[in-house]
C-alpha cells in the first residue's frame, strides 16, 4: 500500500466544495481543511506506485501543490503513538 498526502491550494471560498468533492474519490483516505500556506490537505492511498502517480497526474492538479508520500508503515513513523 502506498500513502501520500497531497497539499491543496483553493480559491477563495472554495475550500468545502473541494473537500466534499474530495471525499467523494475512492483514492482519499482523509482530507481536511488547513490554515497556513495550503487549504486543503488529503491522504491519498493506493496499490502500487505507478497508481498513486496515475492518480496524481489524472487529477489534473494546476498551479501549486505538494506531495509527500511513504512506504513506511505508520507504527514505523510513530504516528500510532500520537
């Protein structure tokens, strides 16, 4: 499984139709609405490496975003510990 977490800049004002447009994507795990640089932050999960970057490249992203992403389990990042 391959998680990644896409950074989302929005319109302004457009921030929960984008989120609710998001949640409606098999692919998005969790998305949230931020504050600070990016507006939106969605977890993005897949099969393989070549489908997360499918879908990365089919979303049509434009403009400014950012992706991380990782192949390590979460109790190997300590996020199971927050």
């Amino acid at each position: 499984m391959h998680k990644g977490f896409v950074l989302l800049n929005c319109d302004l004002g457009a921030e929960e139709y984008i989120l609710d447009e998001l949640k409606q994507v098999a692919q998005i795990k969790n998305a949230y609405v931020t504050f600070g640089a990016y507006d939106i932050i969605a977890e993005v999960h897949a099969q393989t490496q070549e489908e997360f970057e499918e879908f990365i490249v089919k979303s049509g992203a434009k403009g400014s975003f950012m992706v991380y992403r990782t192949d390590k389990k979460d109790e190997e990042l300590g996020i199971d510990e927050l």
